[in-house]
C-alpha cells in the first residue's frame, strides 16, 4: 500500500492522500537505528536526541552554519572552466548566483576572477568590454577582484587603430591592480598598443605571468624587454610568434633605452 | 620608440643581465634570429623551465646544437627543456653538462640521432623523464607509419643503453597522435597492420624490467578497429544506395 510521505496517509485505493483537509507535517530524513536512510518517525523527530535534533526545522540548517571563506573555496572549484585558461563557467556561476542573496553576494567577486575577453576588442572597445567597463565604472570594487586577464587588440585589417579607441581599454585595465596574469593577443602595430601595455604593468604589481601572442608578424622583442625589466616579480614568459619575416630584416635586437647614446641613435 | 641599428646587435647593459626572476620562459614561433634569443635567455637569474616549441614560418635556419650554447647560462639551473620541430636538418646536442635537467622533451621532428649517439649525450645526470615527441600539431598529424618497428628498435636499444650506465632515467613518454587517415582502411589492411601501440605495447613489456616505464596515451584494440571498419563500409553503402 502507497503512503503519502507527507501526511503519511492513504485512500481507499492505495494511493497517497493529497487531501487539502489533513494536517500536513513535514517529513524528515534520518538514520534508522541500523544506519539506513529513513523517514523519521513524528515521536523521533521531535525528541531530543543529538545529531537528530540537528534536523529539527526549527534549528538553523547546517548549510547557513558554513562560513563565507568556505563558500568562497568550494565555489571557486564550481565556477572553473574546463578550458586551458581556466576560464569562468559562467552557467554555474549563475545557477548558484540564484540560489540566495547570500551566495550571490559570495559568487559574484568570483566571476571576476578571471576575464577572457580573447573573442571579443579590447581596442577599439566590442560590446561587451563597453559593458564591463561600465559595469566597473559603478563598482570598482570589481575590479580588485580580477586575478587572470586575457585581451584582443585588433590587428588592424581596418588600418591603424586611433588612440581614441584605447582610452576604455587603458581605463579599465588601469581598474585592476591585482593582476597576476595577463595575456594579449594581436594588434602590436598600434601606437598605442605598447603604451597601453607598459601602463597597465607598472601598475600591477603581483604580475607573474606574461603571455604575447601574435595576430600578424608585428610582435618585436624590444619592447617585450623592457617590460620584462619592469616586471620584477614576473616568473613566466610566454611569447607565441615574436618577430618574423617583417621583422628579422628591420629588427633592433634589444637594448635598453636608457643605456644608448644619442650619437648611436642617430646613426 | 625604440632604437634601430640595422643589422648590429646590440646587447644588454650589464645591470639587465641576469636580473629577471624569470623561471619558466615558453617560445614558440620564434621568428627573430638565434642572436635575439641569446640576449632575451641573459635576462633571467635562474631559468629552471625553456619551452622552444615548433616554427612556422622563419628564414633563419634553427638547429638543436645552437640551443648547447644559447642555454649555456642557464645549464645548472635547469630543470626541464622541451624543443619541437626545427627548420633546418638534423644535429645533436650534449646535455651532460646540464646537471640539474631532470625532464626532456624533444621533437621527432628536430633529432634523429643513433641510440648509442643519444644515449651519450642526452642522458644527463638527473634525468629521469624523455619525452619523445611525434605530435605535428599543424593542419595535418603525423601518420600511423611515423611510428613503426624502426622507432621501437630505437626505443629498445636506448633503454638497455640507459639501463647499462646505470643513468636517473625512470619514464619514457611518447606522445603520438596519429590522423586516422593513415589507418587501416579496410579488412585486409587491418589484417596484416602491425599498430603503433602494438609496437609500444611490446617495447614497454621488454624495458620495464630495466626499471623504465614507457607511458603513452591511446590504446587501441584491433576488435574495436574492425567493428569501425564495418560501419564505416555500412554507412558507404547506404549513401551509395540512397544515390542510386
């Protein structure tokens, strides 16, 4: 005979009673004396009795007694992408966004983490790097919570990029000072590419990573130098494509700019 | 701006020699000349980890036996170096005085050396780990054939080599991911292939009692071959049907 795990209760044919009319009690779950998952008998769950009073609903629930710093580690594992950057697993992060004001609070610094804007222009600025600046615009908070960061310039198929199109990229990057790794792909041939570059880590200084990669062969290895001479703290260089056919013939093998005498660079 | 002096190489003052904390340094693509990455390598204090991997597209023809000297400041802090497929032949390269290397990944595509040359000059003191890279990783693979009975020869007498001077050497790694172009098409051809990781398999029974273990990804099974075989010659013949 079925019974109704809510009022425990059957109709004439054997099927649980939904009826609006019977005092409705809420089931609780615990271990039988021998260790099995059960239903809790109403006398039992109203006793006194260790872990199970624990299950009482007056009592608070044990996942509200878990602190935030504990959230904040298990939540950061969820979000992680599957991809080599490791990028966000932004459904995941939402779904448990969701689930209270409390783990919204919790997981939305996490989101921040790690930015991979790669698809999308970082100059001149897409959509989306315009929503995220504006949404950093109003709560700058944000941006002290961005640990990873991955960026586009465009490479110039539309010609030469203007320095007007790098003031959002320069100000939100300028937004993030707690950058340990950060990778940029394409578009060195921009005036303003390396400027934007060399401001943005000087202002970073737990930056450890560094990657460069290449969109056509403009990547040249003099000022990837110097910014490695003001990174002290940087550990890991990653260069995809420096130099190149357009390169080798033009390049100046590096020096730094200080140390060359004005006769040598007038030739 | 930074300054240009034509073909002259310039070099870095003496207070930016060596004063990098870079410890891990990947290149891959290098399209600058070998003299570029000798003054990039003098940054660095103590570089533990060098990625060069494959190049593309480079006039300048790169060869193993140039990375002896370009690694020269960095052979007693070294812990792992990997080199992929170079542009130009063929050569050797000692790394016996390199006495902290414990991991080395070289390319198929970059060194062709006996096992007896090899087993001389790359074992160095601590070397416990070679990988022995096939992967083309370009918009073709390497083919089943890249992978036969010549290469597990080579993978035998390297090992008993190894084992005989008593060397660090615990792990060969092979990484092999062959396009399924160049697999047994039909039954017959499946009939009297010998696969590559029939090959690997044999070659890891032989050395394991030498105290290496050979590690590989993929495993293939000739049943589950032929079973693909037999759908593939199925769904040929309902498409030729369906033409008709």
């Amino acid at each position: 005979m079925t019974r109704c795990f809510s009022c425990r209760r059957t109709d004439p044919a054997g099927r649980p009673s939904l009826g609006n009319n019977a005092p409705r009690k809420q089931s609780l779950l615990g271990s039988s004396e021998d260790g099995q998952l059960c239903i809790l008998p109403a006398s039992t769950s109203s006793s006194v009795s260790g872990s199970r009073q624990k299950a009482s609903p007056t009592s608070t629930p044990f996942i509200t007694r878990i602190s935030d710093e504990l959230f904040d580690e298990i939540f950061i594992h969820a979000i992680k992408g599957s991809n080599v950057w490791g990028d966000t697993n932004y459904q995941t992060a939402l779904a448990l966004s969701g689930v209270s004001k409390r783990f919204h609070r919790i997981v939305q610094p996490l989101m921040y983490r790690t930015i991979h804007i790669g698809q999308h222009m970082l100059a001149p600025p897409c959509r989306a790097v315009r929503q995220l600046h504006r949404t950093m615009k109003f709560n700058k908070a944000l941006g002290s919570m961005v640990r990873a960061l991955g960026v586009h310039v465009d490479w110039g198929v539309s010609g030469n990029i203007s320095d007007t199109e790098f003031e959002i990229g320069r100000e939100l990057l300028g937004w993030l000072p707690n950058v340990d790794s950060f990778m940029i792909h394409g578009g060195y041939e921009h005036l303003s590419t390396w400027p934007m570059i060399s401001n943005a880590v000087l202002n970073w200084p737990r930056l450890k990573s560094l990657l460069f990669s290449r969109e056509d062969w403009t990547l040249g290895m003099p000022p990837v130098c110097d910014l490695i001479l003001t990174t002290p703290n940087l550990t890991t260089l990653t260069l995809h494509g420096p130099g190149g056919p357009s390169v080798v013939n033009l390049s100046p093998l590096w020096v730094p700019p200080s140390k060359v005498s004005a006769s040598k660079l007038r030739g | 701006m930074h300054p240009s002096s034509g073909d002259d190489v310039l070099t870095p003052s003496q207070d930016a020699e060596r004063s990098s904390n870079i410890t891990h340094l990947v290149v891959s693509d290098f399209g600058e000349k070998p003299e570029a990455l000798q003054k990039l390598l003098k940054l660095p204090k103590a570089l533990e980890h060098f990625v060069f991997e494959k190049i593309h597209a480079c006039p300048v023809p790169w060869r193993l036996d140039m990375f002896q000297w370009l690694l020269a400041d960095h052979k007693y802090t070294l812990k792992s170096l990997e080199i992929g497929s170079l542009t130009s032949g063929y050569t050797s390269i000692s790394l016996l005085d390199f006495p902290n290397l414990e991991t080395l990944n070289l390319s198929h595509w970059a060194y062709r050396e006996s096992p007896e040359v090899s087993a001389a000059s790359l074992l160095a003191p601590r070397l416990h780990t070679f990988i022995w890279d096939f992967r083309i990783l370009d918009q073709h693979s390497e083919s089943w054939s890249d992978f036969g009975n010549e290469q597990k020869e080579w993978l035998l007498r390297f090992a008993e080599l190894a084992a005989e001077k008593r060397s660090a050497l615990r792990k060969i790694e092979i990484l092999f991911c062959p396009d399924e172009y160049s697999s047994p098409q039909t039954r017959e051809e499946l009939a009297v292939c010998v696969s590559p990781w029939d090959l690997m398999d044999e070659a890891k029974d032989k050395i394991k009692p030498l105290g290496i273990e050979l590690e590989y990804a993929g495993s293939w099974k000739r049943e589950g071959w032929l079973q693909k075989i037999e759908e593939d010659g199925r769904v040929c013949e309902e498409s030729e049907k369906e033409e008709t």
